[in-house]
C-alpha cells in the first residue's frame, strides 16, 4: 500500500484526539508539533502541501479556513510519518543514509543529463526538503513491509470467502485484442500490419521497424473509441487491419481477438483476491497501530492550527474606480 494511503488513514485518529485541548500546546516560532518532543516544522508542513496543491493551483489565494483544514490534513500525515520513524528508530530499521542515497540515485536516473536539480529549481523545490520528505515516504515502505506485513497471514478460506463476496468484480466484459501500430507515415504503419504474423510480438515488430509504435492492446468491446470501432467492423473481414490519420501521423490496428465476456474463476483471480485482501489487512493493522502508538505518545500541536479564529476569513475589499462604490465603504466604515 503505498505510503500516501498509510498517511491518510492517519487522519481520523489523530485528528480527533488531538482537537481535545488535552494536547494543544503554546505556539512556538517555527514549530507546528511536536511528536515526542521531536518537531514538526511549518517549513515541512508548507513544503508538503506545495507539493500537493503546485498543479492545482488557480491564481486564485485560498480562504483561511480552507488552508487551515488543508494544513491539518497534511499535519495530520506527518505526524503519522513520524510516529512511524520513531517506531523503526526504536527497533534499529530506521532509513539509513545510505538507503536514502540509493533511493534518490534510483529517482535522479529518471531525469536525463542530470536535470535533477534544474527541475526541482524549475518547480521551486527545496533539495533539502524533498530530501525529508523523500526519508518519510520510504519510512513508510520500510514499515509497512518490516513490521505490518509479516504480521498478516491469509489463508485460502479468506481468498474464498473474499472471492464469493465480491464476484462482480471478476466478471470480465466482452473484449478485443488489438494490435495497434503508430506512425508518422501510411506508408510505415501500413507495412508493419503487413508484417505481423502470430505468434510474432509487437516488442519484435517494433525492432524490425524502427521509429514506428508498436503495442498490443486489451480493451472491452463497449469502451472501443467509436472510430476505432467503425474502422475495426469494416476491416475484419479482410484480416489485413486499416490505418486511420490523425493529428501527429497515421494508426494502425489490427484485430488479434475477440474474447467473450467471462467470469474469472477463483483459480485465476487469486492473484487479484490477494492483494486486495492484503491491502484492507494492512489498512486494519496499520490503524490499530497507529491508535496505540498516539495514545502512548506526547503530542502537542500548535492551537492555530486546531481552533478556527473568530471572523478570520474577512470579506473582501472593495474593488474598482466607481466613486460610489468607495463612497458607501467609506460610509460604512464611518457610520
């Protein structure tokens, strides 16, 4: 379960207890909590929440109250992260340096000629910051599979029973097999249909014919693009595929197989079972863990984060040149 999903099953928790006065602490410069005495910087909290508002943002500045309950979402899930730090602190499986050197190398080979930091720069993203929050998040994976995972155990009466209570979900509509080719000439796409032969793949046809988008696709008969479904009922006849254009070149398909709608049976479904067992598991340890862990714990958060002020999202000035707009402000403000 990925470590975002730890963090927001968090919130209900910690929340709550927390919105308690019991543990509501002064406000200290800098610091919005303090998770057994280690701090939670505002820093941290602001950088957490740019990089989960940076692509919605509108140009439009959020109210108070709406920022204010973004902030306790996200504290929420820090203060969670770092329950889950000291847990593995306490155990000696704490993120190492060089874990969390391995794990970054692992992201920078994803930018090409080391545009790493220009990136981050580009987004104004602080190295520093991603670098806690990066040590977070594999806290998170470290835990989940260290310390939650070996303590589930699945049985084939659970798959059963799962299996049998969820039988919708392992019906499978009718469906096509594609092979879909693009290109940026008729004349390209339309050799590589020519060319394929069963049981001869796409990975094979994509390397005999370089510069030209091979892959094969699965798609259920109801979800087809409509041109794709018109193209496809006048070309299955012939066997030979069609080439459709579009706005960067041509596409190719070619209709592999139609596979009926069918019900996967328990056998071939175990795989999907398993894993959607194991996740609500790890979901249910996780939360019980976390409620013991925040009950043993000394938490202290800063009160304005917690309790909404008092007129805090003020109306908005008045805008504009008519002079009888600003003459009524100035009289009410008079009056």
């Amino acid at each position: 379960m990925p470590a975002r999903r730890f963090a927001l099953f968090a919130l209900a928790l910690l929340l709550v207890g927390l919105l308690g006065c019991s543990r509501r602490s002064s406000d200290e410069v800098g610091v919005v909590a303090r998770v057994n005495n280690r701090p939670i910087t505002l820093d941290m909290l602001e950088f957490q929440y740019d990089l989960e508002h940076f692509e919605a943002f509108s140009g439009a500045l959020p109210s108070v109250s709406s920022l204010r309950e973004a902030y306790g979402e996200i504290l929420g899930q820090l203060i969670a992260q770092e329950l889950v730090a000291q847990e593995l602190s306490k155990r000696g499986q704490e993120v190492s340096d060089e874990e969390l050197a391995k794990a970054e190398a692992e992201i920078r080979a994803d930018y090409p000629d080391n545009t790493f930091e220009q990136t981050l720069a580009e987004e104004y993203i602080d190295l520093k910051m991603w670098r806690k929050h990066l040590r977070y998040a594999r806290g998170m994976e470290k835990f989940q599979r260290l310390v939650l995972r070996p303590s589930i155990h699945l049985d084939y009466r659970d798959v059963e029973a799962y299996y049998q209570a969820h039988l919708d979900a392992f019906r499978l509509p009718e469906r096509v097999r594609l092979l879909v080719v693009l290109g940026g000439e008729r004349g390209q796409v339309e050799k590589v249909l020519a060319a394929h032969q069963q049981p001869r793949d796409a990975a094979a046809l994509a390397k005999a014919f370089p510069g030209v988008e091979v892959r094969e696709a699965t798609i259920a008969r109801d979800l087809l693009l409509p041109a794709w479904a018109e193209a496809l009922h006048g070309a299955e006849a012939s066997g030979k595929g069609v080439v459709l254009p579009t706005r960067v070149g041509f596409e190719g398909l070619l209709l592999l197989e139609r596979l009926p709608a069918q019900t996967l049976g328990i056998a071939q479904a175990y795989p999907q079972v398993e894993a959607a067992l194991l996740e609500d598991r790890l979901q249910q340890v996780f939360e019980a863990w976390l409620a013991k862990a925040a009950d043993a714990s000394v938490i202290r958060v800063s009160g304005r984060l917690l309790h909404k002020q008092d007129n805090e999202d003020l109306p908005p000035e008045p805008q504009g040149d008519d002079p009888d707009q600003q003459n009524v402000a100035s009289g009410n403000e008079t009056g």
